[in-house]
C-alpha cells in the first residue's frame, strides 16, 4: 500500500497543476525563448578606462590636442589615448597599464576613473509576418508624430534597418560607435525591432509604430553579436546631449552587470537639459539597483519593467525602488533587420513602447492599472491609454 501511495501521489500532484493551467490561461515564456545576455556581459576590459576630469578644472576646459599634450607630461605615451569627449567634464577612453592608472588618478584634476566594460543585449527572436496593428501597440496607445516634427527619437542600440521601407530613419545623422563599423546599419535586428515599436509609420507597409513617422536617429554601439563597450554607450549619450533637444527621445534597450557613475551622469546632464529617457529595466529577475543606466533616476528619465498582455508582470523583468512605470514586453511583434519583422520578447520590448508614449505625451504618460505579481511588492503602474 505505501508502495502504491508513493507512486500515486507524484501522479495526482501533476494532475492538480495541469488542472490548475486550465483554469486560467497564462502567458508563459518558454526556457528557450528568452536569449540571455552574453556570457561577457559586465565583464571588465582588461587595461581599457573611462576617465572623468573635474568640473572646473583647467583640464576640463581643454581641447583634444591640449588634453594630448596634458597626458604626455604625466609621462604617459599619447598613443593609450583612444578617444577625446570635449565638453563640462572632458571625457578620455584610454588603454592604460597599473602604473599609468595610479599616476591618472593622482592627478587633482581627474574626478574619475572607471574599467570599460562589455555590455550586451538580450531578446527572443521569432520572425513573422507584419500585422498592422498589433496588440501592444492598440493597448499603449499611439499618435501621429509625422516627418515633419521638430522631435527625434535616438535609438542607441545595434543599429537600425536604414532602408527598411516601415520606418522614417535620419540616415545622415544615424552614426556608429562600434569599432570597425562605420555604418548605422543593424546587423543584429534588435535596434530595428525597438524603432519600428516607437515610430513605425502609418502606411499600408507592415505595421503601426507608437509614434508613426517620427524621425529615428540610429546610434549604434552594438555589434552583430548584441555586444559592445560601456566606453561607446557613454560616447552615445554625449552625443545626444551634444546635438539632441529638449522633447528629443532616447531608448536606451540595453544594460550591464555593475554601475557606472559616468554613464549615470551623463544621461542626467541630458535629462537636465530636457532630453527624455526610455531605459529597460533588463532580464535578470533582480533588483535594478545593481545595474546601470536602469538605476538612474531623474524625472526625464523612466526606468521600464516588463509586463505581458494580461498585465502579468513578466517572470524575466527586474524590478525594484528605481522602476517608474511597466509596458508591453512579451511576444511584441515589430520590424525587424533585412525588411523583416519578428516577435521578440525582454524589457528591450517594454521601453520603446514608453519612449513612443514620450514622444506622443511628453512626461505626463497616460497609466492605467498596475502590473500584477510584482516581486517587489509595490506593482509598478503600466505606461497606456
């Protein structure tokens, strides 16, 4: 008998959950359809900085060729210096061994030292045919922005499709930051995936961006393989606060184990400047608190958590204190690289859908309900109509 109870009771307690799945349908993730993030991602870069100088200070006013000459009286060769960032703080990216580090930081005008790092992206890819209105898109809410408005959406991501025919892209200003990649163009898919759900535009191709037609300014600071440096994100965002303006759009689908006070700090002084800010919370099932951009917080800056279409929040998303809204980013179906659309599914997806409502709305985003089963028990507000 107890041989027999043994055996029945795995039994009936598979029974009871498979009775419980039909009960309430739900949308579920399987194990292989979310990507993870590169095995690389958050590692450090061995010998490779991000160095801040003070806010004031002599060097910080510097030119590119002053700023050369500054590191050669350190006694450092000129040829460690990889890139020159003028501005409030001059930013270097330089190729430095232990002693040259000591030396920087030694120096009274140097607010900062920090190791480069990779970075990567994360998504489920399904490739699929183009519906005109999709359901996220129908249940966020969309509006016209049109090619004409003053407004830009800069996608800092892979890239984007530029001659994709469902999307409004600004080729001359799309730039890329990827070492030995000279084009804008998406070689991955995911960046195009993200611009198509901000402003796919309102024609009889493919489907129905959240802000149709605006004009999509590729950063590109990813590679093929979804991979990049923290160095090139930063350049990117130096750039917005450069050329962008107040109501310009920034999605930011992208993340990395670690914080980074540079990175931080340069999307405020954009945010500061009125520049708005999309960020996706990332796909590790954690605290945001330990990743940066998503840990940012400024009012024109919206960290984003994932939530699928019956407003569950999704098991991948992170979460926490420093998330200010969820969105759709489950199943989401948009452009994608070659002329294509796809499903893909992350926080990557989720962002985009509040960077288009930024574009539409400005700051004041309409919400409605809140995402259900958050874990950290105050369920974020969902960013729709």
């Amino acid at each position: 008998m107890k041989v027999l109870v043994k055996i029945l009771l795995p039994l009936l307690a598979i029974i009871v959950i498979v009775q419980a799945c039909k009960t309430e349908k739900v949308e579920v993730i399987p194990d292989d359809c979310l990507v993870k993030a590169s095995a690389l991602n958050g590692q450090i870069i061995p010998e490779e900085y991000i160095i801040t100088y003070r806010a004031g200070s002599k060097s910080a006013r510097m030119a590119n060729v002053e700023i050369r000459q500054s590191i050669k009286n350190l006694n450092i060769d000129e040829s460690a210096i990889e890139m020159v960032m003028e501005g409030e703080k001059t930013l270097l990216m330089a190729h430095l061994e232990d002693n040259e580090v000591a030396i920087i930081k030694a120096d009274r005008n140097i607010e900062s030292v920090e190791p480069d790092r990779i970075l990567s992206i994360c998504s489920c890819v399904d490739v699929v045919a183009p519906r005109s209105l999709t359901w996220s898109v129908r249940k966020t809410g969309y509006g016209k922005i049109g090619q004409i408005s003053p407004k830009v959406a800069w996608i800092i991501d892979t890239g984007i499709d530029l001659d994709h025919p469902d999307l409004n892209v600004d080729n001359a200003k799309s730039l890329s930051f990827v070492t030995g990649q000279t084009s804008a163009d998406d070689l991955n898919g995911h960046g195009t995936h993200v611009a198509g759900i901000i402003g796919a535009k309102n024609n009889t191709v493919g489907l129905l961006g959240i802000a149709s037609d605006v004009k999509l300014v590729a950063l590109k600071v990813f590679n093929q393989l979804g991979e990049g440096r923290l160095s090139s994100v930063i350049a990117a965002v130096r750039h917005v606060n450069t050329n962008g303006k107040a109501g310009d759009v920034v999605n930011m689908s992208l993340g990395g184990e670690g914080v980074s006070a540079t990175l931080e700090r340069e999307i405020t002084n954009a945010a500061n400047k009125g520049i708005l800010f999309a960020i996706a919370a990332g796909n590790e099932s954690k605290d945001v608190e330990g990743y940066s951009p998503a840990r940012t917080n400024h009012p024109n800056v919206f960290t984003v958590s994932a939530v699928d279409s019956s407003n569950r929040f999704a098991s991948f998303s992170n979460y926490g204190s420093s998330v200010d809204v969820a969105a759709y980013g489950v199943r989401v179906v948009s452009t994608y690289s070659n002329g294509r659309y796809a499903t893909l599914s992350g926080t990557s997806m989720a962002a985009p859908h509040v960077a288009g409502l930024l574009l539409t709305r400005g700051v004041k985003i309409p919400k409605r309900g809140t995402a259900i089963n958050d874990p950290d028990g105050k369920p974020d507000p969902i960013a729709r109509e």
